[in-house]
C-alpha cells in the first residue's frame, strides 16, 4: 500500500497552496470588513481577475471534461485542491465549473445552459428543497402541469445557494401526482431548466452564515417542453446525483479550514502567556490541539479513500456519508476548541475564527444532515450493502 502523493498530484497540490497564500490570503482581513460592514465579499470584477489569473495557469474547470476546456482531474485531486482552497475562508473557487447534471442536457441546452456555466457568464442554482421537503426530499409538492406544448410551474423551494444571484434553475417538479402518491418517485418528478425571466422570483433568506440563500417562488411560471432536463418523470435520480456529486468535497475545504485553524491556535498558544507562562505548555491546552490534529488526519484519510473509490469507480456512496458525517462533526468540535484556545478573542471579529465558526456548522445540515448520514450508512451496513471495514475487508 502506497499512501504517499504522486509528481502529479504534488505539482497541482502545492501550485494551489502558493496561489492561495499568494493571492488569496492577503484579501483576507478586507474580506473580514467588508462583511462587518455588510457589504459584498468581493469588489466588482475581483472574483473574476482572480480567476482569470488562475486560468492562465491553467487552472480551470477542476472537474469539467478537457473538451470543455477544463482540467478533468480526478477525485483525489479534486479533493486536494479543495483542501487547499479551505485553508483560507475567503470563499474563492476556480471558475470552469458546472452543475454535474448539466452534462444530462440536449445540444441546444448544453449551448444555452452548460457552456454559458462554464464561462461563467451565467449563474446557475439548483432547487429541491421546499418549506414541506429537506431531508425527506421525496415529498416535495411543487406542481409542472401540462398545457399543450408547455408546462406550467407552481411552488416554492426554498434555501437555494445562489438563488438570488442566479440567471436560471434546474427545479425539480412532480409531473406525475398519481405515482408520486404511490410513491414512485423515480418516475414522477421531472427537472427542468428554467430562466429567471421565465417569471420566478427569489426572496433573501437571512442566515447565520455570509451569504445568504435564497425562496424561489414559482406562479404559474411557464416554460416549453424543451426545458426537460434529461427525460420526463426521470429527474429524481438527477436530483440525487447532484447532491451525491462529492460528498467528500465539502468535508475536504473544511478540512483545509482546521488546518489553518490548528496552526493558529498553536501560534496563539506558544505566545500567550497566563500565569508565567506559555498556555501551549498547560496540559489541557496541549490536548486540545492534540485532539485536533488526530481528527484532523482521521477525516484526511476518510475524504482521500471516498474520493480514491470514486476514481477506481467503485460505489463510494457509503465513503463519502462516512467522510460527510465525521468531517461535519469534527470540523465543529476543531474549530470550538481553538476558538477556546484564543479565548476572549477568539470570540471578537477581529479574527477569523467566529466566522469559520459559523460557517462550519451549516457542514453538519445541507447536502444530508448527521443524522440522514448516520441513516445511510446503517441502513447500508444493516442491508448488507456495505461492511465494516469496507473495500479492504
Ligand atoms: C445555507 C443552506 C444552503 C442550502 N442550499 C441548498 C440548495 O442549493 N438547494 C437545495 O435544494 N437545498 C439547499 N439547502 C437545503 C438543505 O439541503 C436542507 O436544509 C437539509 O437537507 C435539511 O432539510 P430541512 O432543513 O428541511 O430539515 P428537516 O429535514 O426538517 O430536518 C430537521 C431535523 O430532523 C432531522 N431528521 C429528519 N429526518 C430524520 C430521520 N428520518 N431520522 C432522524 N432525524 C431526522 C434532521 O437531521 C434535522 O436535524 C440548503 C440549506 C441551507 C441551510
């Protein structure tokens, strides 16, 4: 067994840690005011300079097939560039990317929706949940009904990342209310792409995290035929591949995220003196840290074996709640504990720490909850469908 990273995975590793350190992270303490002061993350135009650096460098599309323009990497290194970026909470990503149901489209659609995404010269949002729907997604309620050529869209979703912000959305409705009744869901909701002019609007949601998803509200909305994202009354089995997209992504820029954190509160703890002397050499201190780097290297492990599944092609469903799940508690408990390190100011806006703080915890709700996780991966091991112990068994 080899664990170590190749030339390749190296090169592209530790190109992104110099462009973050570089280019990132000296935007940091502006990002910091500018969200004290309530104003955007970023300054008109500078998301897209930073990316247009990165694609110079070739960075772009980490994910997206080479005839796309994109770099097609594989999963591991998809994942360790994810850590990469999470080691700084300026929420940078590399542009080139799209919806992976997207690929699901038409000709026509790909030209309209897909490769505008890529370039990003139009935001794209994707929308199941609803006020009635989140964990339990199959009971979701908003209508398309047909009406000659057309389809007509009622509902609501709500807490949809980038619905404010989006030119259009890949909505999932129920087309077929008798089956989706009976529960056969697979063949009675159907996704659609629909434009923001179309007549749908978004109403802010106001979170404890920096930016803020968003209502959709969707009356009488109408849209062709033509807007069927993959096959009518098939979109369900969209829906859960773009949710089942990479489970382990999430826990990875989180992972980046406690990294920095841990270095931090070891700084922290080496310079601030109580009672004559260094807190670094108080033994609950040294725990904490200690706790940390373990966890921290358990879920490195738990991201790199779900994504090295994903590129073997082996079903790594069951890896990827596993690194979901710890990576969202763990990341919690890292970052509760160097916020104690720092103390007072830990708890300030002053420093960074507040703000991983609330950010993290949203890891432990969207794309599955704990406890829907947890569900998963029982319900696979008690199926038979997984074992402890997993593909080395
Ligand atoms: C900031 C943010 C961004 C989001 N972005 C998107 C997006 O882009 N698109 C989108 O469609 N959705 C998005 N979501 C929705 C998100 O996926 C849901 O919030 C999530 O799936 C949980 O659903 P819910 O909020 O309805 O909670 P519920 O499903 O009502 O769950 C409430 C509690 O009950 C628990 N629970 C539920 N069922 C069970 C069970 N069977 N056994 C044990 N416990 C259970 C849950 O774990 C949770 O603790 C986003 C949410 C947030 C907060």
């Amino acid at each position: 067994m080899d664990l170590t990273l190749n030339e390749e995975e190296l090169a592209v590793r530790d190109w992104v840690r110099t462009f973050v350190k570089r280019e990132v992270m000296p935007m940091e303490q502006e990002v910091l005011r500018r969200e004290r002061a309530n104003e955007p993350t970023f300054a008109p135009g500078e998301l897209e300079d930073l990316r247009a650096k990165a694609r110079e460098a070739g960075f772009f599309g980490l994910e997206t097939p080479e005839e796309y323009g994109g770099m097609a990497l594989s999963a591991v290194m998809t994942a360790l560039v994810n850590v990469e970026l999470g080691r700084s909470f300026v929420p940078f990503s590399f542009g080139g990317e799209a919806d992976n149901i997207l690929f699901h489209a038409n000709e026509q659609q790909k030209q309209d929706y897909l490769v505008p995404t890529i370039e990003g010269t139009r935001k794209s949002c994707f929308a199941i949940t609803e006020p009635g729907a989140g964990s339990d997604a199959r009971a979701i309620r908003t209508r398309a009904v047909r009406d000659g050529d057309d389809w007509v869209i009622d509902g609501e979703k709500t807490f949809i990342t980038g619905g404010n912000e989006a030119d259009f959305v890949i909505v999932f409705a129920v087309t077929d209310p008798e089956k989706h009744a009976a529960g056969q869901t697979d063949e009675s909701v159907t996704a659609f792409l629909v434009d923001r002019e179309a007549g749908w609007r978004s109403e802010y949601i106001d979170t404890m995290g920096q930016w803020g998803p968003a209502s959709l509200i969707f009356e009488g909305v109408r849209v062709p035929h033509s807007s069927i994202l993959g096959e009518e009354g098939r979109g369900f089995a969209l829906a859960m591949q773009w949710i089942g997209r990479g489970r382990y992504l999430l826990p990875a820029r989180a992972l980046g995220g406690c990294e920095r954190l841990v270095e931090m509160g070891m700084e922290h703890a080496r310079n601030r003196v109580t009672f004559g002397q260094p807190i670094a050499d108080r033994q609950a201190i040294q725990w904490m840290i200690a706790d940390s780097a373990v966890e921290i290297e358990a879920l490195r492990w738990l991201v790199l074996s779900a994504a090295w599944q994903a590129d073997q092609g082996m079903d790594s469903r069951h890896a990827q709640s596993m690194a979901k799940l710890y990576g969202g508690v763990r990341c919690n408990e890292v970052v509760d504990r160097m916020l104690q390190v720092h103390g007072g100011m830990g708890y300030t806006r002053e420093l960074p720490i507040e703000r991983w703080y609330r950010e993290l915890r949203l890891l432990r709700i969207y794309e599955g909850t704990d406890e829907i996780q947890r569900r998963t991966i029982a319900r696979n091991l008690l199926k038979g469908h997984a074992s402890v112990g997993g593909h080395l068994r």
